[in-house]
C-alpha cells in the first residue's frame, strides 16, 4: 500500500525500534524514509486494547482504560496552546478493532526523570503552569470535557485513597 506523507513525497520505507521509555503502553521510534531521501524519526505510542503492559494491567484502574484522552488532547486540546509539547503527526482509531496509535514528533533530549539539575525541574514546573494558565476556566473546562481529560478534585483523589488502601489490605478491585 502507498503511504502518502503530505508535501507530495512517499514513505518508501519504516523501520521500528521499541523504545526503552515505555510506560504503560508500548512506545516505538519509527524512522521514517521518504522517497526524496529525507528521513525523520516518529513516536508511535500503541494505546490499543490489548497493547497495555502486564505490569500496567495489574495496577491500572478500569477507568483510566479504554479512552481515546491522550489522542484527544493532542487533537483538541494542544492546538490551542502555546507552543513547547511534542507535534502531533496523527493518530489512527478504529473502535470495532480497539485499534488506537498515536504517533508524534520525535523530541531529542534526555527524560526529565533522569535530569538532577533542580533548575531543570523548576523550568518545566513553569512551563507547565504557564500552559494551565494558558486557559479561562470556561475554555479549560470545555475543552477538558471534549477530550473527556480527567478532572483531578476531592472524588479524583478519594479513588487513589481507597485504592491504595484496598492493595494495602490484601483487596485490591
């Protein structure tokens, strides 16, 4: 099947890597060759049904699973920022198959949990509050509940406290 990549160029060819950055779902560096011989490199995050790790399986909640919210944020919600979060360059849904993948701009640099510059931390806590400050309470909120982006208030945090309490005694859901 041809692949078209926009600009009137082809894909002729992807190569695949797992990345070592998964988390929950497995993550992949697609390296991509188009036929004028420019390549670039794509994260392709697989947030299909069964694509969730063992690990995340055992201890992720039912009602984070099974949404289409991080391709909805990339898809309603980032356009309308400042700019500073990775491009997103599509995603494909197909909920008869459960099929959902994400794929977004490769960004270089190294992951801000590995970083022990404090000054670094602090630089992306004001990134982070510049972009929530980005929005009226009324933009924020509608745009939230299109994305169907998770709201973090009393009954949010009530959930992890009874979860947590429940794996502490042995009865976990």
């Amino acid at each position: 099947r041809r692949l078209m990549a926009g600009n009137g160029r082809d894909v002729v060819q992807v190569l695949s890597r797992r990345s070592p950055y998964t988390s929950s779902f497995p993550v992949h560096v697609l390296r991509v060759r188009f036929d004028d011989g420019h390549e670039t490199k794509i994260v392709l995050k697989d947030m299909s049904g069964g694509a969730l790790i063992e690990q995340a399986r055992r201890v992720r909640p039912p009602f984070l699973l099974g949404t289409t919210r991080e391709v909805d944020t990339y898809r309603l919600v980032l356009p309308q920022a400042t700019a500073g979060t990775a491009a997103c360059h599509g995603s494909v849904v197909d909920s008869a198959t459960g099929q959902c993948w994400l794929f977004l701009e490769h960004v270089a640099g190294t992951q801000l949990c590995f970083v022990g510059d404090f000054a670094q931390w602090e630089r992306a806590a004001r990134w982070a509050a510049t972009f929530h400050d980005a929005y009226a309470a009324t933009e924020a909120s509608r745009l939230g509940r299109q994305a169907g982006l998770l709201t973090y208030d009393e009954p949010y945090y009530t959930t992890w406290l009874t979860r947590a309490r429940a794996f502490a005694t042995g009865t976990p859901e």
